[in-house]
C-alpha cells in the first residue's frame, strides 16, 4: 500500500510528525517530497555494499601491482576462487538432493523399491499394485515366449528385411535367445470408476534388463547382433467395449502414454554403434519405429469380436482439446550474473509447452524475474485424460547455453474435470518461482449452432483424419503421361522397360500446417493407416488439400481437395469413403475418413448451495416487557447475532463427505507429483475454523492482550493468504509441514512488512515447541521455502490442530500486538497421508475483512 506523502506519519513511538518546512517550488522540492528518510537509508546501504563489493574484487589487482607481484598470483588467485565455486556448486546440488529427496520421501523410496525384485509380498505403495503373480507367469512362459519370438524373426521378420534392400538378400538370424531374464511388471493400476462403465484401464510399468543374444548375418563375412538391452516404460492397456457374452470384451487396445527409453548392447559389426556419437542415434531411430507403433496417438489394437472396427479402436476421436494461455511469472531465480557472481543480474525467461509431440515456445522477455506475456494462447490435442500430460519449463536465454529456471507437470485430467483453471503453479526442481496459467478444456459437439469463429486467432473447430489405403496409383506419373501421348502398342509397352513400383507418402495441409504419412515402400495400393488431426480457424474459408507423392523424386501421383463448408454440413460432420485423384490415373483412388468436430468450451458446473438450517423463530416477550433470559450455557444475544450464517454451513474442503465426491486419483498421475496440483483444494476459510475470541496465536507472546497497531486496524481488504503443504510420512513417522510462501500481506510500512511464520501444533504451546521462520524483509509477498516436522503418530496428528500466525517482526510499539494474519488448520479434516497443497486465507481475531 503506497503511502501519501502529504500525510502524516506515524513514527515508531506512536507520535505523529508534519513536514513543517515549506513547501520548496521546482524539481528539488518534489525529490524532497518523495524521498523520505527511510528510502535514503536504503539507497546508501545499496551504495555501500555495491562499493564494498568493487573494493573486495579489485583491492587484491592493486595491491598486487603495488608490491611489484607478478600476474601469475593473480591467475593463482582466480584459478583457487573458481575452483572454490565450482566446489561450492557441487555441493550445493548434493543439500539440494538431500533435500529433494526428503520432500519426495515417499516417491523416491517407492522409486527405488519398485526397481528391486526382491521386495518383500507385505509391501504395498497407494500408487500401484504389485502384481507377482503376473511376473511369475511371465518367468514360467519365458522359454515359450523365446521359441515364438524366434519363429517370428526367421518366418516373419527375415522375408521382409531381404526384401527390402538389395543388398540384404542374404540377411539371416543365425542366432535368437531372449536370455533368462523375462520381462517385469513392476507395478499396475486398475481403473473403474473413473473412466466408462463400458471399459476398464490398466496402466503397467514394465522393466525389461534382459540378456537377449540375437545374432544376424548380413552378407557373408559381416556379422552383427545384440547382447542385451533395456527398455522401460508405463503401457495403458485398455478392454473395451465390455459386452454381455464370451469373450466379455470386444478389443485390447495398448499403448504407451510416454515415450518409453532404451539402451542396446551392440556386438559385431554393430559395435560401432555403441560409440556415443552413435549409440543415440541408433536407439533413437528405433525408438522412433517403436513410437510410430505404439505411442500416442499410435496404438496397437486387436479386435476379439467382428462387430469392433479395428479403425476405431487404433484412431479414436480425441477426448478434447486444452487451451493454455500462460499468463504470467514471478519469483523467477536469477542466472545472469555479473563480476565473477558477486553482483545478480536477472533473467530473461521465456516457456516451453509440450503435451505429447505437439511443442510450443514462447517469446522472451528480457531481463524480467516477474515476465508477463501477451497473446501467448496454445492449443493441445489430448487423446487421453486423465493421463496425458502439459509440461511447461522455463529457460533463461543466453548466447550459449539456455538455463533452467525451473518446470511444472500438470495432469490433464484436472483440467477435464474442473473445465476451467485458473491459478499460480509452483515450478519444481528450482529455489523459487511461480507461474500463472489459466487451462481451458474444451469438448468436440456436432451441434452447428456451436460454432464461434473469433479474429483472435483460437480455433473453431478440429479436424481428424483416418488415412486408410490408396489403389491403382500411376507407377510414375510423367512415364504415364508420356506413354499415353505416344499411344504405344500394347505389345510395345510390355518390352519397354519395367518401371518399379512407387514409394509413396501423403502430405496434408490445412493452409500453413503440413502433416505427412510414412512412406509405403513398393506397392500402387500402399495402406498407411494414420491418423491426424488439425486446428480450424474458419470453416467457409479453408480446405483439406491431400497430396499423394514419391518419396524420392516428390512427383505428385494425385491430389484431392476436400472444402471444410462440405463437411460441416453432411450427417455427422463425416466422410468416409473412397475419394477419386485429380491428376492421376484413371482410376485412382484414396480411401480415408474425414470427421470435424465442432469446439466448445466446457463451463465449470456450479457448486451446489446448501441451504441453511431453519432459523429459530424470534422469542416472544415476556411479560413486562422484558425478552427473555437466554438458556443456560448459551453465549449473550450480541455472540449469536454475530455468527455468520456461513459459520452453519459445512465448509465443503473439510467436510468429511467431501472426498467421496470429488475423488483427486487419475489415470496415470503419481499422487507425489499431482499432490500440490490437486484440483480438489479449495481456499480455506479460516474464520470457519478459527473463532473471534481465540488468541491461541498470541499466547507466550509479550504483546497478548494488546491491541493492534493503527496499520492493521485502518487496513482496508482482506489479510492475505499462506500457501502451506501439509503431508505425513508413514515411514518416518512424522508431520512434515511446508511453509512455501505468502502473498497480500498486510503492508506495515512504506517498503512493505518484515514478515515471519510462527507454528504451534496444538495443544503444545510452550517456547520448547514454539517453531518460526526466518524473517523476509520489505515485502508483502515473501517467499518463505521452509520446512518443519513433529514427531507425531498419525492417530495422534489427526487430533491435533495447527495454530499459524504471520507476525511482523518490526515492533509498531512495545505493546502493540505483531500479529497480521492467523489460520486455525483441524488436522483431522485433511488427508494427511496423500497431502494437501494450497493457500489458506489469513484472519485476526476480533478484525473482520473488508471489501
């Protein structure tokens, strides 16, 4: 809160003083209207130590002139402070580690644990299910799965390879052994309730460290192979749709949600690829073959019954769409450095969005710990949600290498179930920083009435494409035209040079935005089997242009042209059919599926409003006059006017019943990670929970029974919020309590409030277990990153109640109560064992807000 300089104000003692100079004409009295003590005071101290800085950095270069020292001591003295630095940065790193690793306790065991096949039957972690039986029926069908994989390779796998290139005509397995080590599933997850009834959702991290020995013969002596490998990641297998006969489920569909990793041992001619510059390329071309198969939007699906399209199952509509608009940030660390990291310069940050393989980079704002951006608006197809998610990093540029500033991963889900998010993020894996998005989930409607074309540059509606299979395509479409103009002799055309079959690919485009096919190598009826999907901005005005092309001379084999205003008006905003090519053979055709969805954005529904108890009917005089005494044991008549009719009803975060409605579990989201994003936190009312005539906070401290200070009594608005993170670690058998920052405090002076938390867990309210923060000075939005634990069981811990109070650590008088904020948290209303991140509005006993 700006304060007017016209003003008097309150000196520490309580009195107040005027400015009884005259006022001074021109620009020397504005500068001394403006500048008040306190700001000069500051000023010089920055003064001060920016000398003291320049002093210490370049004291050691004159004195070393100064006693005729050669510059080696300077080299020496540079070399020791970088080596001191670098040391220093190390270590730093390991106390971040430590600390990390006791923050994410849970997570980091269950990690480790997970990765070990020798963990007792009687552990069990809330994230995933241990599923030994399956990994015993894996080990016992092993051998089994080796004899089928070989017959797959030498039948299957082998044909193909030697016709494929020329000069693998003589390739040959001479040797396939998938070892002894099977594969692992080192945990699962079951859902039911959270997605259809007609389907149920299986996530499984699979491991697979084996010792498989595949060697190959490429061409007589040149032998090369594979001494095992690894391969990690979490498979979503999905029975749908569930019927009412054998076999009870129409289709398995399974894929990978994120790109799984892999490293091979090379051996033979191969070795050579498990040189570093290789060894990434190599794994990466595979895993690339691997995505195209079997990471999203890619599935592998097979049909148990005939009534199931396989088209349907691979390529389903997405579930919708999310629009990001990343608004701002603040509290960013800053990297640019100057004078060997003496002096902190700033940042200049910009973002990267990914959800999937779709990536979006920001602008950058230069030199800005606090960046706002404009126009920054993105769109993302989600295909699975809860599952897939949004990972948002940020980066200092720099002219060589970027820095990291910090990243956060938001579920999907939330925003599907919530419709609509608006909030600060914490970022992860950085000291500070906070970042402001607002998510937008919007749903796929037929309804034309729906549709809303904007200038501002959103899409309208979406586009998906199922690119099926081509027929009859011209070999080469310039030997075809020249053929036709010399009208050759049919008997003539057959000894004329055999030309080879065309490797084709599709190209689709939707003004800018190209997408392409993967090549179908040596067929005029290649089948593709693809999906896409595109953005639309304006439907009257734009067209699917689908070029069909030769992989390596790009000559055009045919073209189609579909106008979007066509499919916005046939049944179901769906085609699917054989298309006929422009410019191309006669009877060649395309067959694909074009559907268009129109988009909506979903409202978040309205809490329902709960009414309130009857009102007791007002009490009839007696006689005389005089109203009637209150009951024994009731509080006087003002106590009950005063309380809120809010105070009856149940405040819905802390209701028992509140869980049971709105579950926080999704698919494929570890409840460590989504814990401080949840989006079944809401803001805490503190006055429900902590009563005008406690002073809990206050006790043991000198100032109780005081009043408060003139700054606090005259404060117009509410008393600000603290951002808290309450958790129990079951192994360490402790309440872990995480003060992370606070934000519109209640400003004491000009420069903003010297500001600490204070923590009681009640009812232990004694020095010995008083706990505080340190002090943050000047500011009304401080950024605390502190941590505090009490040794509790956790039958104990849910009978007990966390008193917390914001205190200014700067005296108004010597008895004027310091405190600017307090909660009252009843543990026994929070699930402790899962955690609960968010920000709880501030109180003062005896104050109420204004607005």
């Amino acid at each position: 809160m700006a304060m007017n300089p016209g003003r008097p104000v309150d000196a520490p003692g309580g009195s107040s003083t005027r400015n009884l100079s005259p006022p001074v004409d021109g620009l020397g009295g504005s500068i001394t209207r403006n500048l008040s003590p306190s700001a000069v005071n500051q000023m010089l101290m920055e003064f001060m130590m920016y000398a003291g800085r320049a002093f210490v950095v370049f004291y050691p270069v004159y004195l070393t002139g100064y006693l005729g020292l050669s510059i080696s001591w300077v080299l020496l003295c540079m070399m020791m402070v970088t080596w001191w630095k670098k040391n220093r940065q190390w270590k730093d790193v390991r106390i971040g580690t430590a600390i990390d690793f006791a923050d994410n306790e849970a997570h980091e065991i269950n990690r480790e644990l997970t990765k070990s096949l020798s963990m007792a039957t009687w552990v069990q972690f809330p994230d995933v299910e241990k599923v030994d039986w399956i990994n015993k029926v894996l080990e016992q069908a092993w051998p089994f799965f080796s004899m089928f994989m070989e017959k797959l390779l030498k039948e299957k796998i082998q044909p193909a390879v030697r016709l494929s290139n020329s000069a693998l005509k003589a390739f040959t397995f001479t040797k396939v052994h998938f070892g002894h080590k099977p594969l692992k599933i080192t945990g699962m997850r079951a859902y039911t309730h959270e997605v259809d009834k007609r389907e149920v959702v299986l996530d499984m991290n699979i491991c697979y460290d084996g010792d498989a020995d595949i060697d190959a013969e490429i061409k007589p002596p040149i032998v090369a192979g594979v001494k095992g490998l690894q391969f990690k990641g979490m498979m979503r297998v999905i029975l749908e749709p569930l019927i009412g006969q054998a076999p009870l489920v129409g289709g398995v569909t399974f894929f990978f949600i994120r790109r799984p990793t892999l490293q091979i041992n090379w051996t033979g001619m191969t070795n050579l690829l498990d040189s570093p510059a290789f060894s990434s390329l190599s794994e990466e071309t595979i895993m690339d073959i691997i995505s195209s198969m079997m990471v999203l939007p890619n599935r592998m699906c097979i049909p148990l019954i005939d009534q199931v399209k396989v088209d349907q199952m691979r390529f389903p509509l997405p579930r919708g769409v999310v629009r990001v608009h990343l608004v701002e940030a603040r509290n960013l660390v800053p990297k640019d450095t100057y004078m060997m990291g003496m002096v902190k310069g700033k940042s200049d940050p910009y973002a990267v969005l990914r959800v999937g393989n779709s990536q979006f980079k920001t602008k950058t704002i230069k030199e800005n710990l606090n960046p706002r951006w404009t126009n920054e608006v993105y769109e993302f197809v989600v295909h699975e949600a809860p599952g897939q998610e949004l990972d948002l990093e940020l980066f200092d540029e720099d002219t060589d290498k970027d820095d990291f500033l910090g990243r956060h991963i938001l579920d999907l889900g939330d925003v599907k179930k919530e419709k609509e998010l608006d909030k600060w993020f914490p970022l992860t894996d950085t000291q500070s920083g906070e970042v402001h998005m607002r998510l937008q989930w919007l749903s796929l409607h037929t309804d034309q009435s729906l549709l809303n074309e904007t200038t501002d540059g959103c899409a309208c509606a979406m586009l998906a494409v199922y690119l099926d299979n081509a027929s009859d395509l011209p070999k080469d479409n310039s030997e075809f035209t020249h053929n036709q103009k010399q009208g050759k002799h049919s008997k003539e055309a057959k000894l004329t040079k055999r030309v080879a079959e065309p490797n084709t690919l599709v190209e689709m485009s939707i003004r800018d935005h190209v997408q392409k096919s993967k090549v179908a190598y040596a067929s005029n009826k290649p089948v593709w089997e693809e999906g896409f999907t595109f953005f639309v901005h304006s439907i009257k005005n734009e067209q699917l242009t689908v070029e069909v092309k030769e992989h390596e001379k790009k000559n055009v084999l045919g073209v189609l042209t579909i106008p979007l205003s066509r499919l916005f008006n046939v049944s179901n905003m769906t085609l699917e059919q054989p298309f006929l090519l422009e410019r191309s053979g006669a009877t060649s055709q395309i067959k694909l599926k074009a559907t268009l969805r129109v988009l909506a954005i979903e409202k978040p529904e309205p809490e329902p409003i709960l009414d309130p108890p009857p009102q007791p009917k007002p009490a009839q005089s007696a006689p005389g006059g005089k109203p009637p005494a209150p009951p024994s044991g009731s509080g006087t008549p003002s106590a009950a006017a005063a309380t809120p009719s809010r105070a009856a009803l149940p405040v819905s975060p802390l209701n028992g019943e509140y869980d049971g409605q709105r579950r926080g579990s999704f698919l494929g989201t570890s409840g460590w990670r989504t814990a401080p994003d949840t989006p079944m936190m809401r803001r805490y009312d503190s006055h429900s929970l902590l009563s005008d005539n406690s002073i809990a906070s206050s006790r043991f401290d000198l100032s109780e029974g005081a009043s408060y200070p003139k700054e606090v009594l005259n404060h117009q608005g509410t008393f600000g919020e603290i951002h808290l993170t309450v958790r129990y670690t079951t192994l360490r058998k402790r309440l872990v309590v995480l003060v992370n920052s606070c934000r519109d405090l209640i400003p004491c002076n000009e420069n903003g409030t010297d500001s600490y938390i204070r923590l009681y867990l009640l009812p232990d309210q004694s020095w010995r277990h008083r706990m505080r923060t340190q002090v943050k000075k000047r500011n009304i939005n401080p950024t605390f990153n502190e941590k505090f634990e009490f040794n509790v069981s956790q039958e104990e811990a849910l009978t007990r109640k966390l008193d917390i109070a914001v205190k200014n650590n700067r005296m108004f008088h010597s008895r004027e109560r310091k405190e600017i904020g307090m909660v009252l948290i009843d543990l026994a209303n929070l699930d402790l064992i899962k955690g609960v991140t968010d920000w709880f509005e501030l109180s003062l006993p005896g104050l109420k807000k204004s607005n």
